[in-house]
C-alpha cells in the first residue's frame, strides 16, 4: 500500500524481501514526473525497494519541477538555487519518512535522478552523506551553489556515485558533467564515470552499465 500522507507523491514497487530490503529512491528531471523512470523498475533486482517520487512544483499545462528554471538568464539557464535548497531538504526528510514508513534497510538507500532529478540527487548525497550510500547520477551536474559552506570537512567515505552523460547532450552540455570528477576526486568519493554517444537521456548500454554497476552494490 502507497502511504501518501508522506511529504512527496510517489509511487512504489514492492521488494521480493518482506523486511529490510534496499531501498531505490527516483527522481524525476523538469518537467516530467514519477513515472518517467519507474519504467525502469521491472527490469531492476527484485530485491530492491522502488519508489519514485513527484517532484513538489507543478507546471503548466503539466510535469513537474524540483526548482524552477528562468531560460532568459544570462549562460541560458538561471536555477532558483533558494527553491533547490528547499527541494533537497525535502527529499531529506522524505527519506527520514520512507524508512520509518516501509520496510526498508536504512543503511541501504541508493538514489537514482535524471536531469534536475541528478542535481539534487548530488545535493542530497553531499549534504547529508549519512542518509546515503550509492547515487546514480544520469545526464545532471554538480552544482555547488546549493550545497553547504563545509563540505570539505564532512565524512563521504561510504558514498559511491555512477555518473553517465550523454556525449551530444543539448540540454546539459557534456562538458558541465565532465567537471564532476575533479569534484569527487577532490572529496576522495569514490565513483565512476561514463559517457555515451547520445543526447538528453538514457541509451540501452548505459541503462545495462548502471543496472550491473547498482546490482553488485545492493
């Protein structure tokens, strides 16, 4: 049974495991919502607790959106760093709720985002490490004017990202990806980074490589 009195809409796919299962938390890119990425969820282990959340912001005529984006701005892209803030909270507290609420291992949640689902996914994880352990982080960036001032100095030892991008992305130009890994390097997390040669989304051989890479860490 889906609890949504929870903070965030979502939807859910039950574990083969009836208690501490590993949890998979999806998180949509603008303008879509939770059931972009559960297609994914009948080709994942069984094992996995799947839920896949609304982001909170409605748009017009339809989809969703984690923050808000002002495509005039200057570079193109101006995000509203105050409302992904709010967002990233957010999830933080609906992952507080989801282990309380379901049948979860708390020490075992991966998080799963595309697009501005990934932004926050990197959020999340590099600001509340403890509440994580692997991220899978599809065709975002790192932005680093929503994390906190002390990042340096907190503890990532048992964090593992998968970073895959597409080579021809219009949306995110690969070349923002490709500064994630001086950024984890930096923070000795360990994580690995692929490219593949398509636009803004998922291609089969990199939907195989993070199904292998999240299987064997679950």
């Amino acid at each position: 049974m889906i609890d949504n009195t929870l903070s965030l809409h979502h939807v859910i796919r039950k574990s083969t495991l009836t208690e501490n299962a590993p949890l998979l938390i999806m998180m949509h890119g603008y303008g879509s919502d939770e059931n972009d990425l559960f297609s994914f969820a009948s080709e994942l282990p069984e094992e996995l607790f799947i839920i896949s959340v609304k982001a909170p912001h409605p748009m017009q005529p339809y989809g969703n959106a984690w923050y808000a984006i002002n495509f005039d701005a200057d570079k193109g892209k101006w995000s509203d760093n105050e409302e992904a803030i709010e967002s990233r909270d957010l999830i933080a507290t609906f992952i507080d709720e989801v282990v309380t609420t379901y049948p979860v291992n708390k020490n075992n949640v991966s998080l799963l985002g595309f697009s501005q689902g990934t932004i926050l996914s990197y959020a999340v994880a590099l600001t509340y490490p403890e509440k994580i352990k692997n991220i899978i982080a599809l065709s975002g960036y790192i932005n680093k004017d929503i994390f906190p001032q002390d990042i340096e100095n907190r503890d990532y030892s048992k964090l593992d990202f998968y970073c895959s991008h597409g080579s021809s992305d219009q949306v995110i130009p690969v070349n923002w990806a490709r500064l994630t890994s001086p950024i984890l390097d930096s923070l000795n997390i360990k994580y690995k980074y692929s490219e593949f040669p398509v636009g803004h989304g998922v291609a089969p051989q990199n939907f195989y490589e993070l199904k292998d890479w999240l299987s064997t860490r679950i």
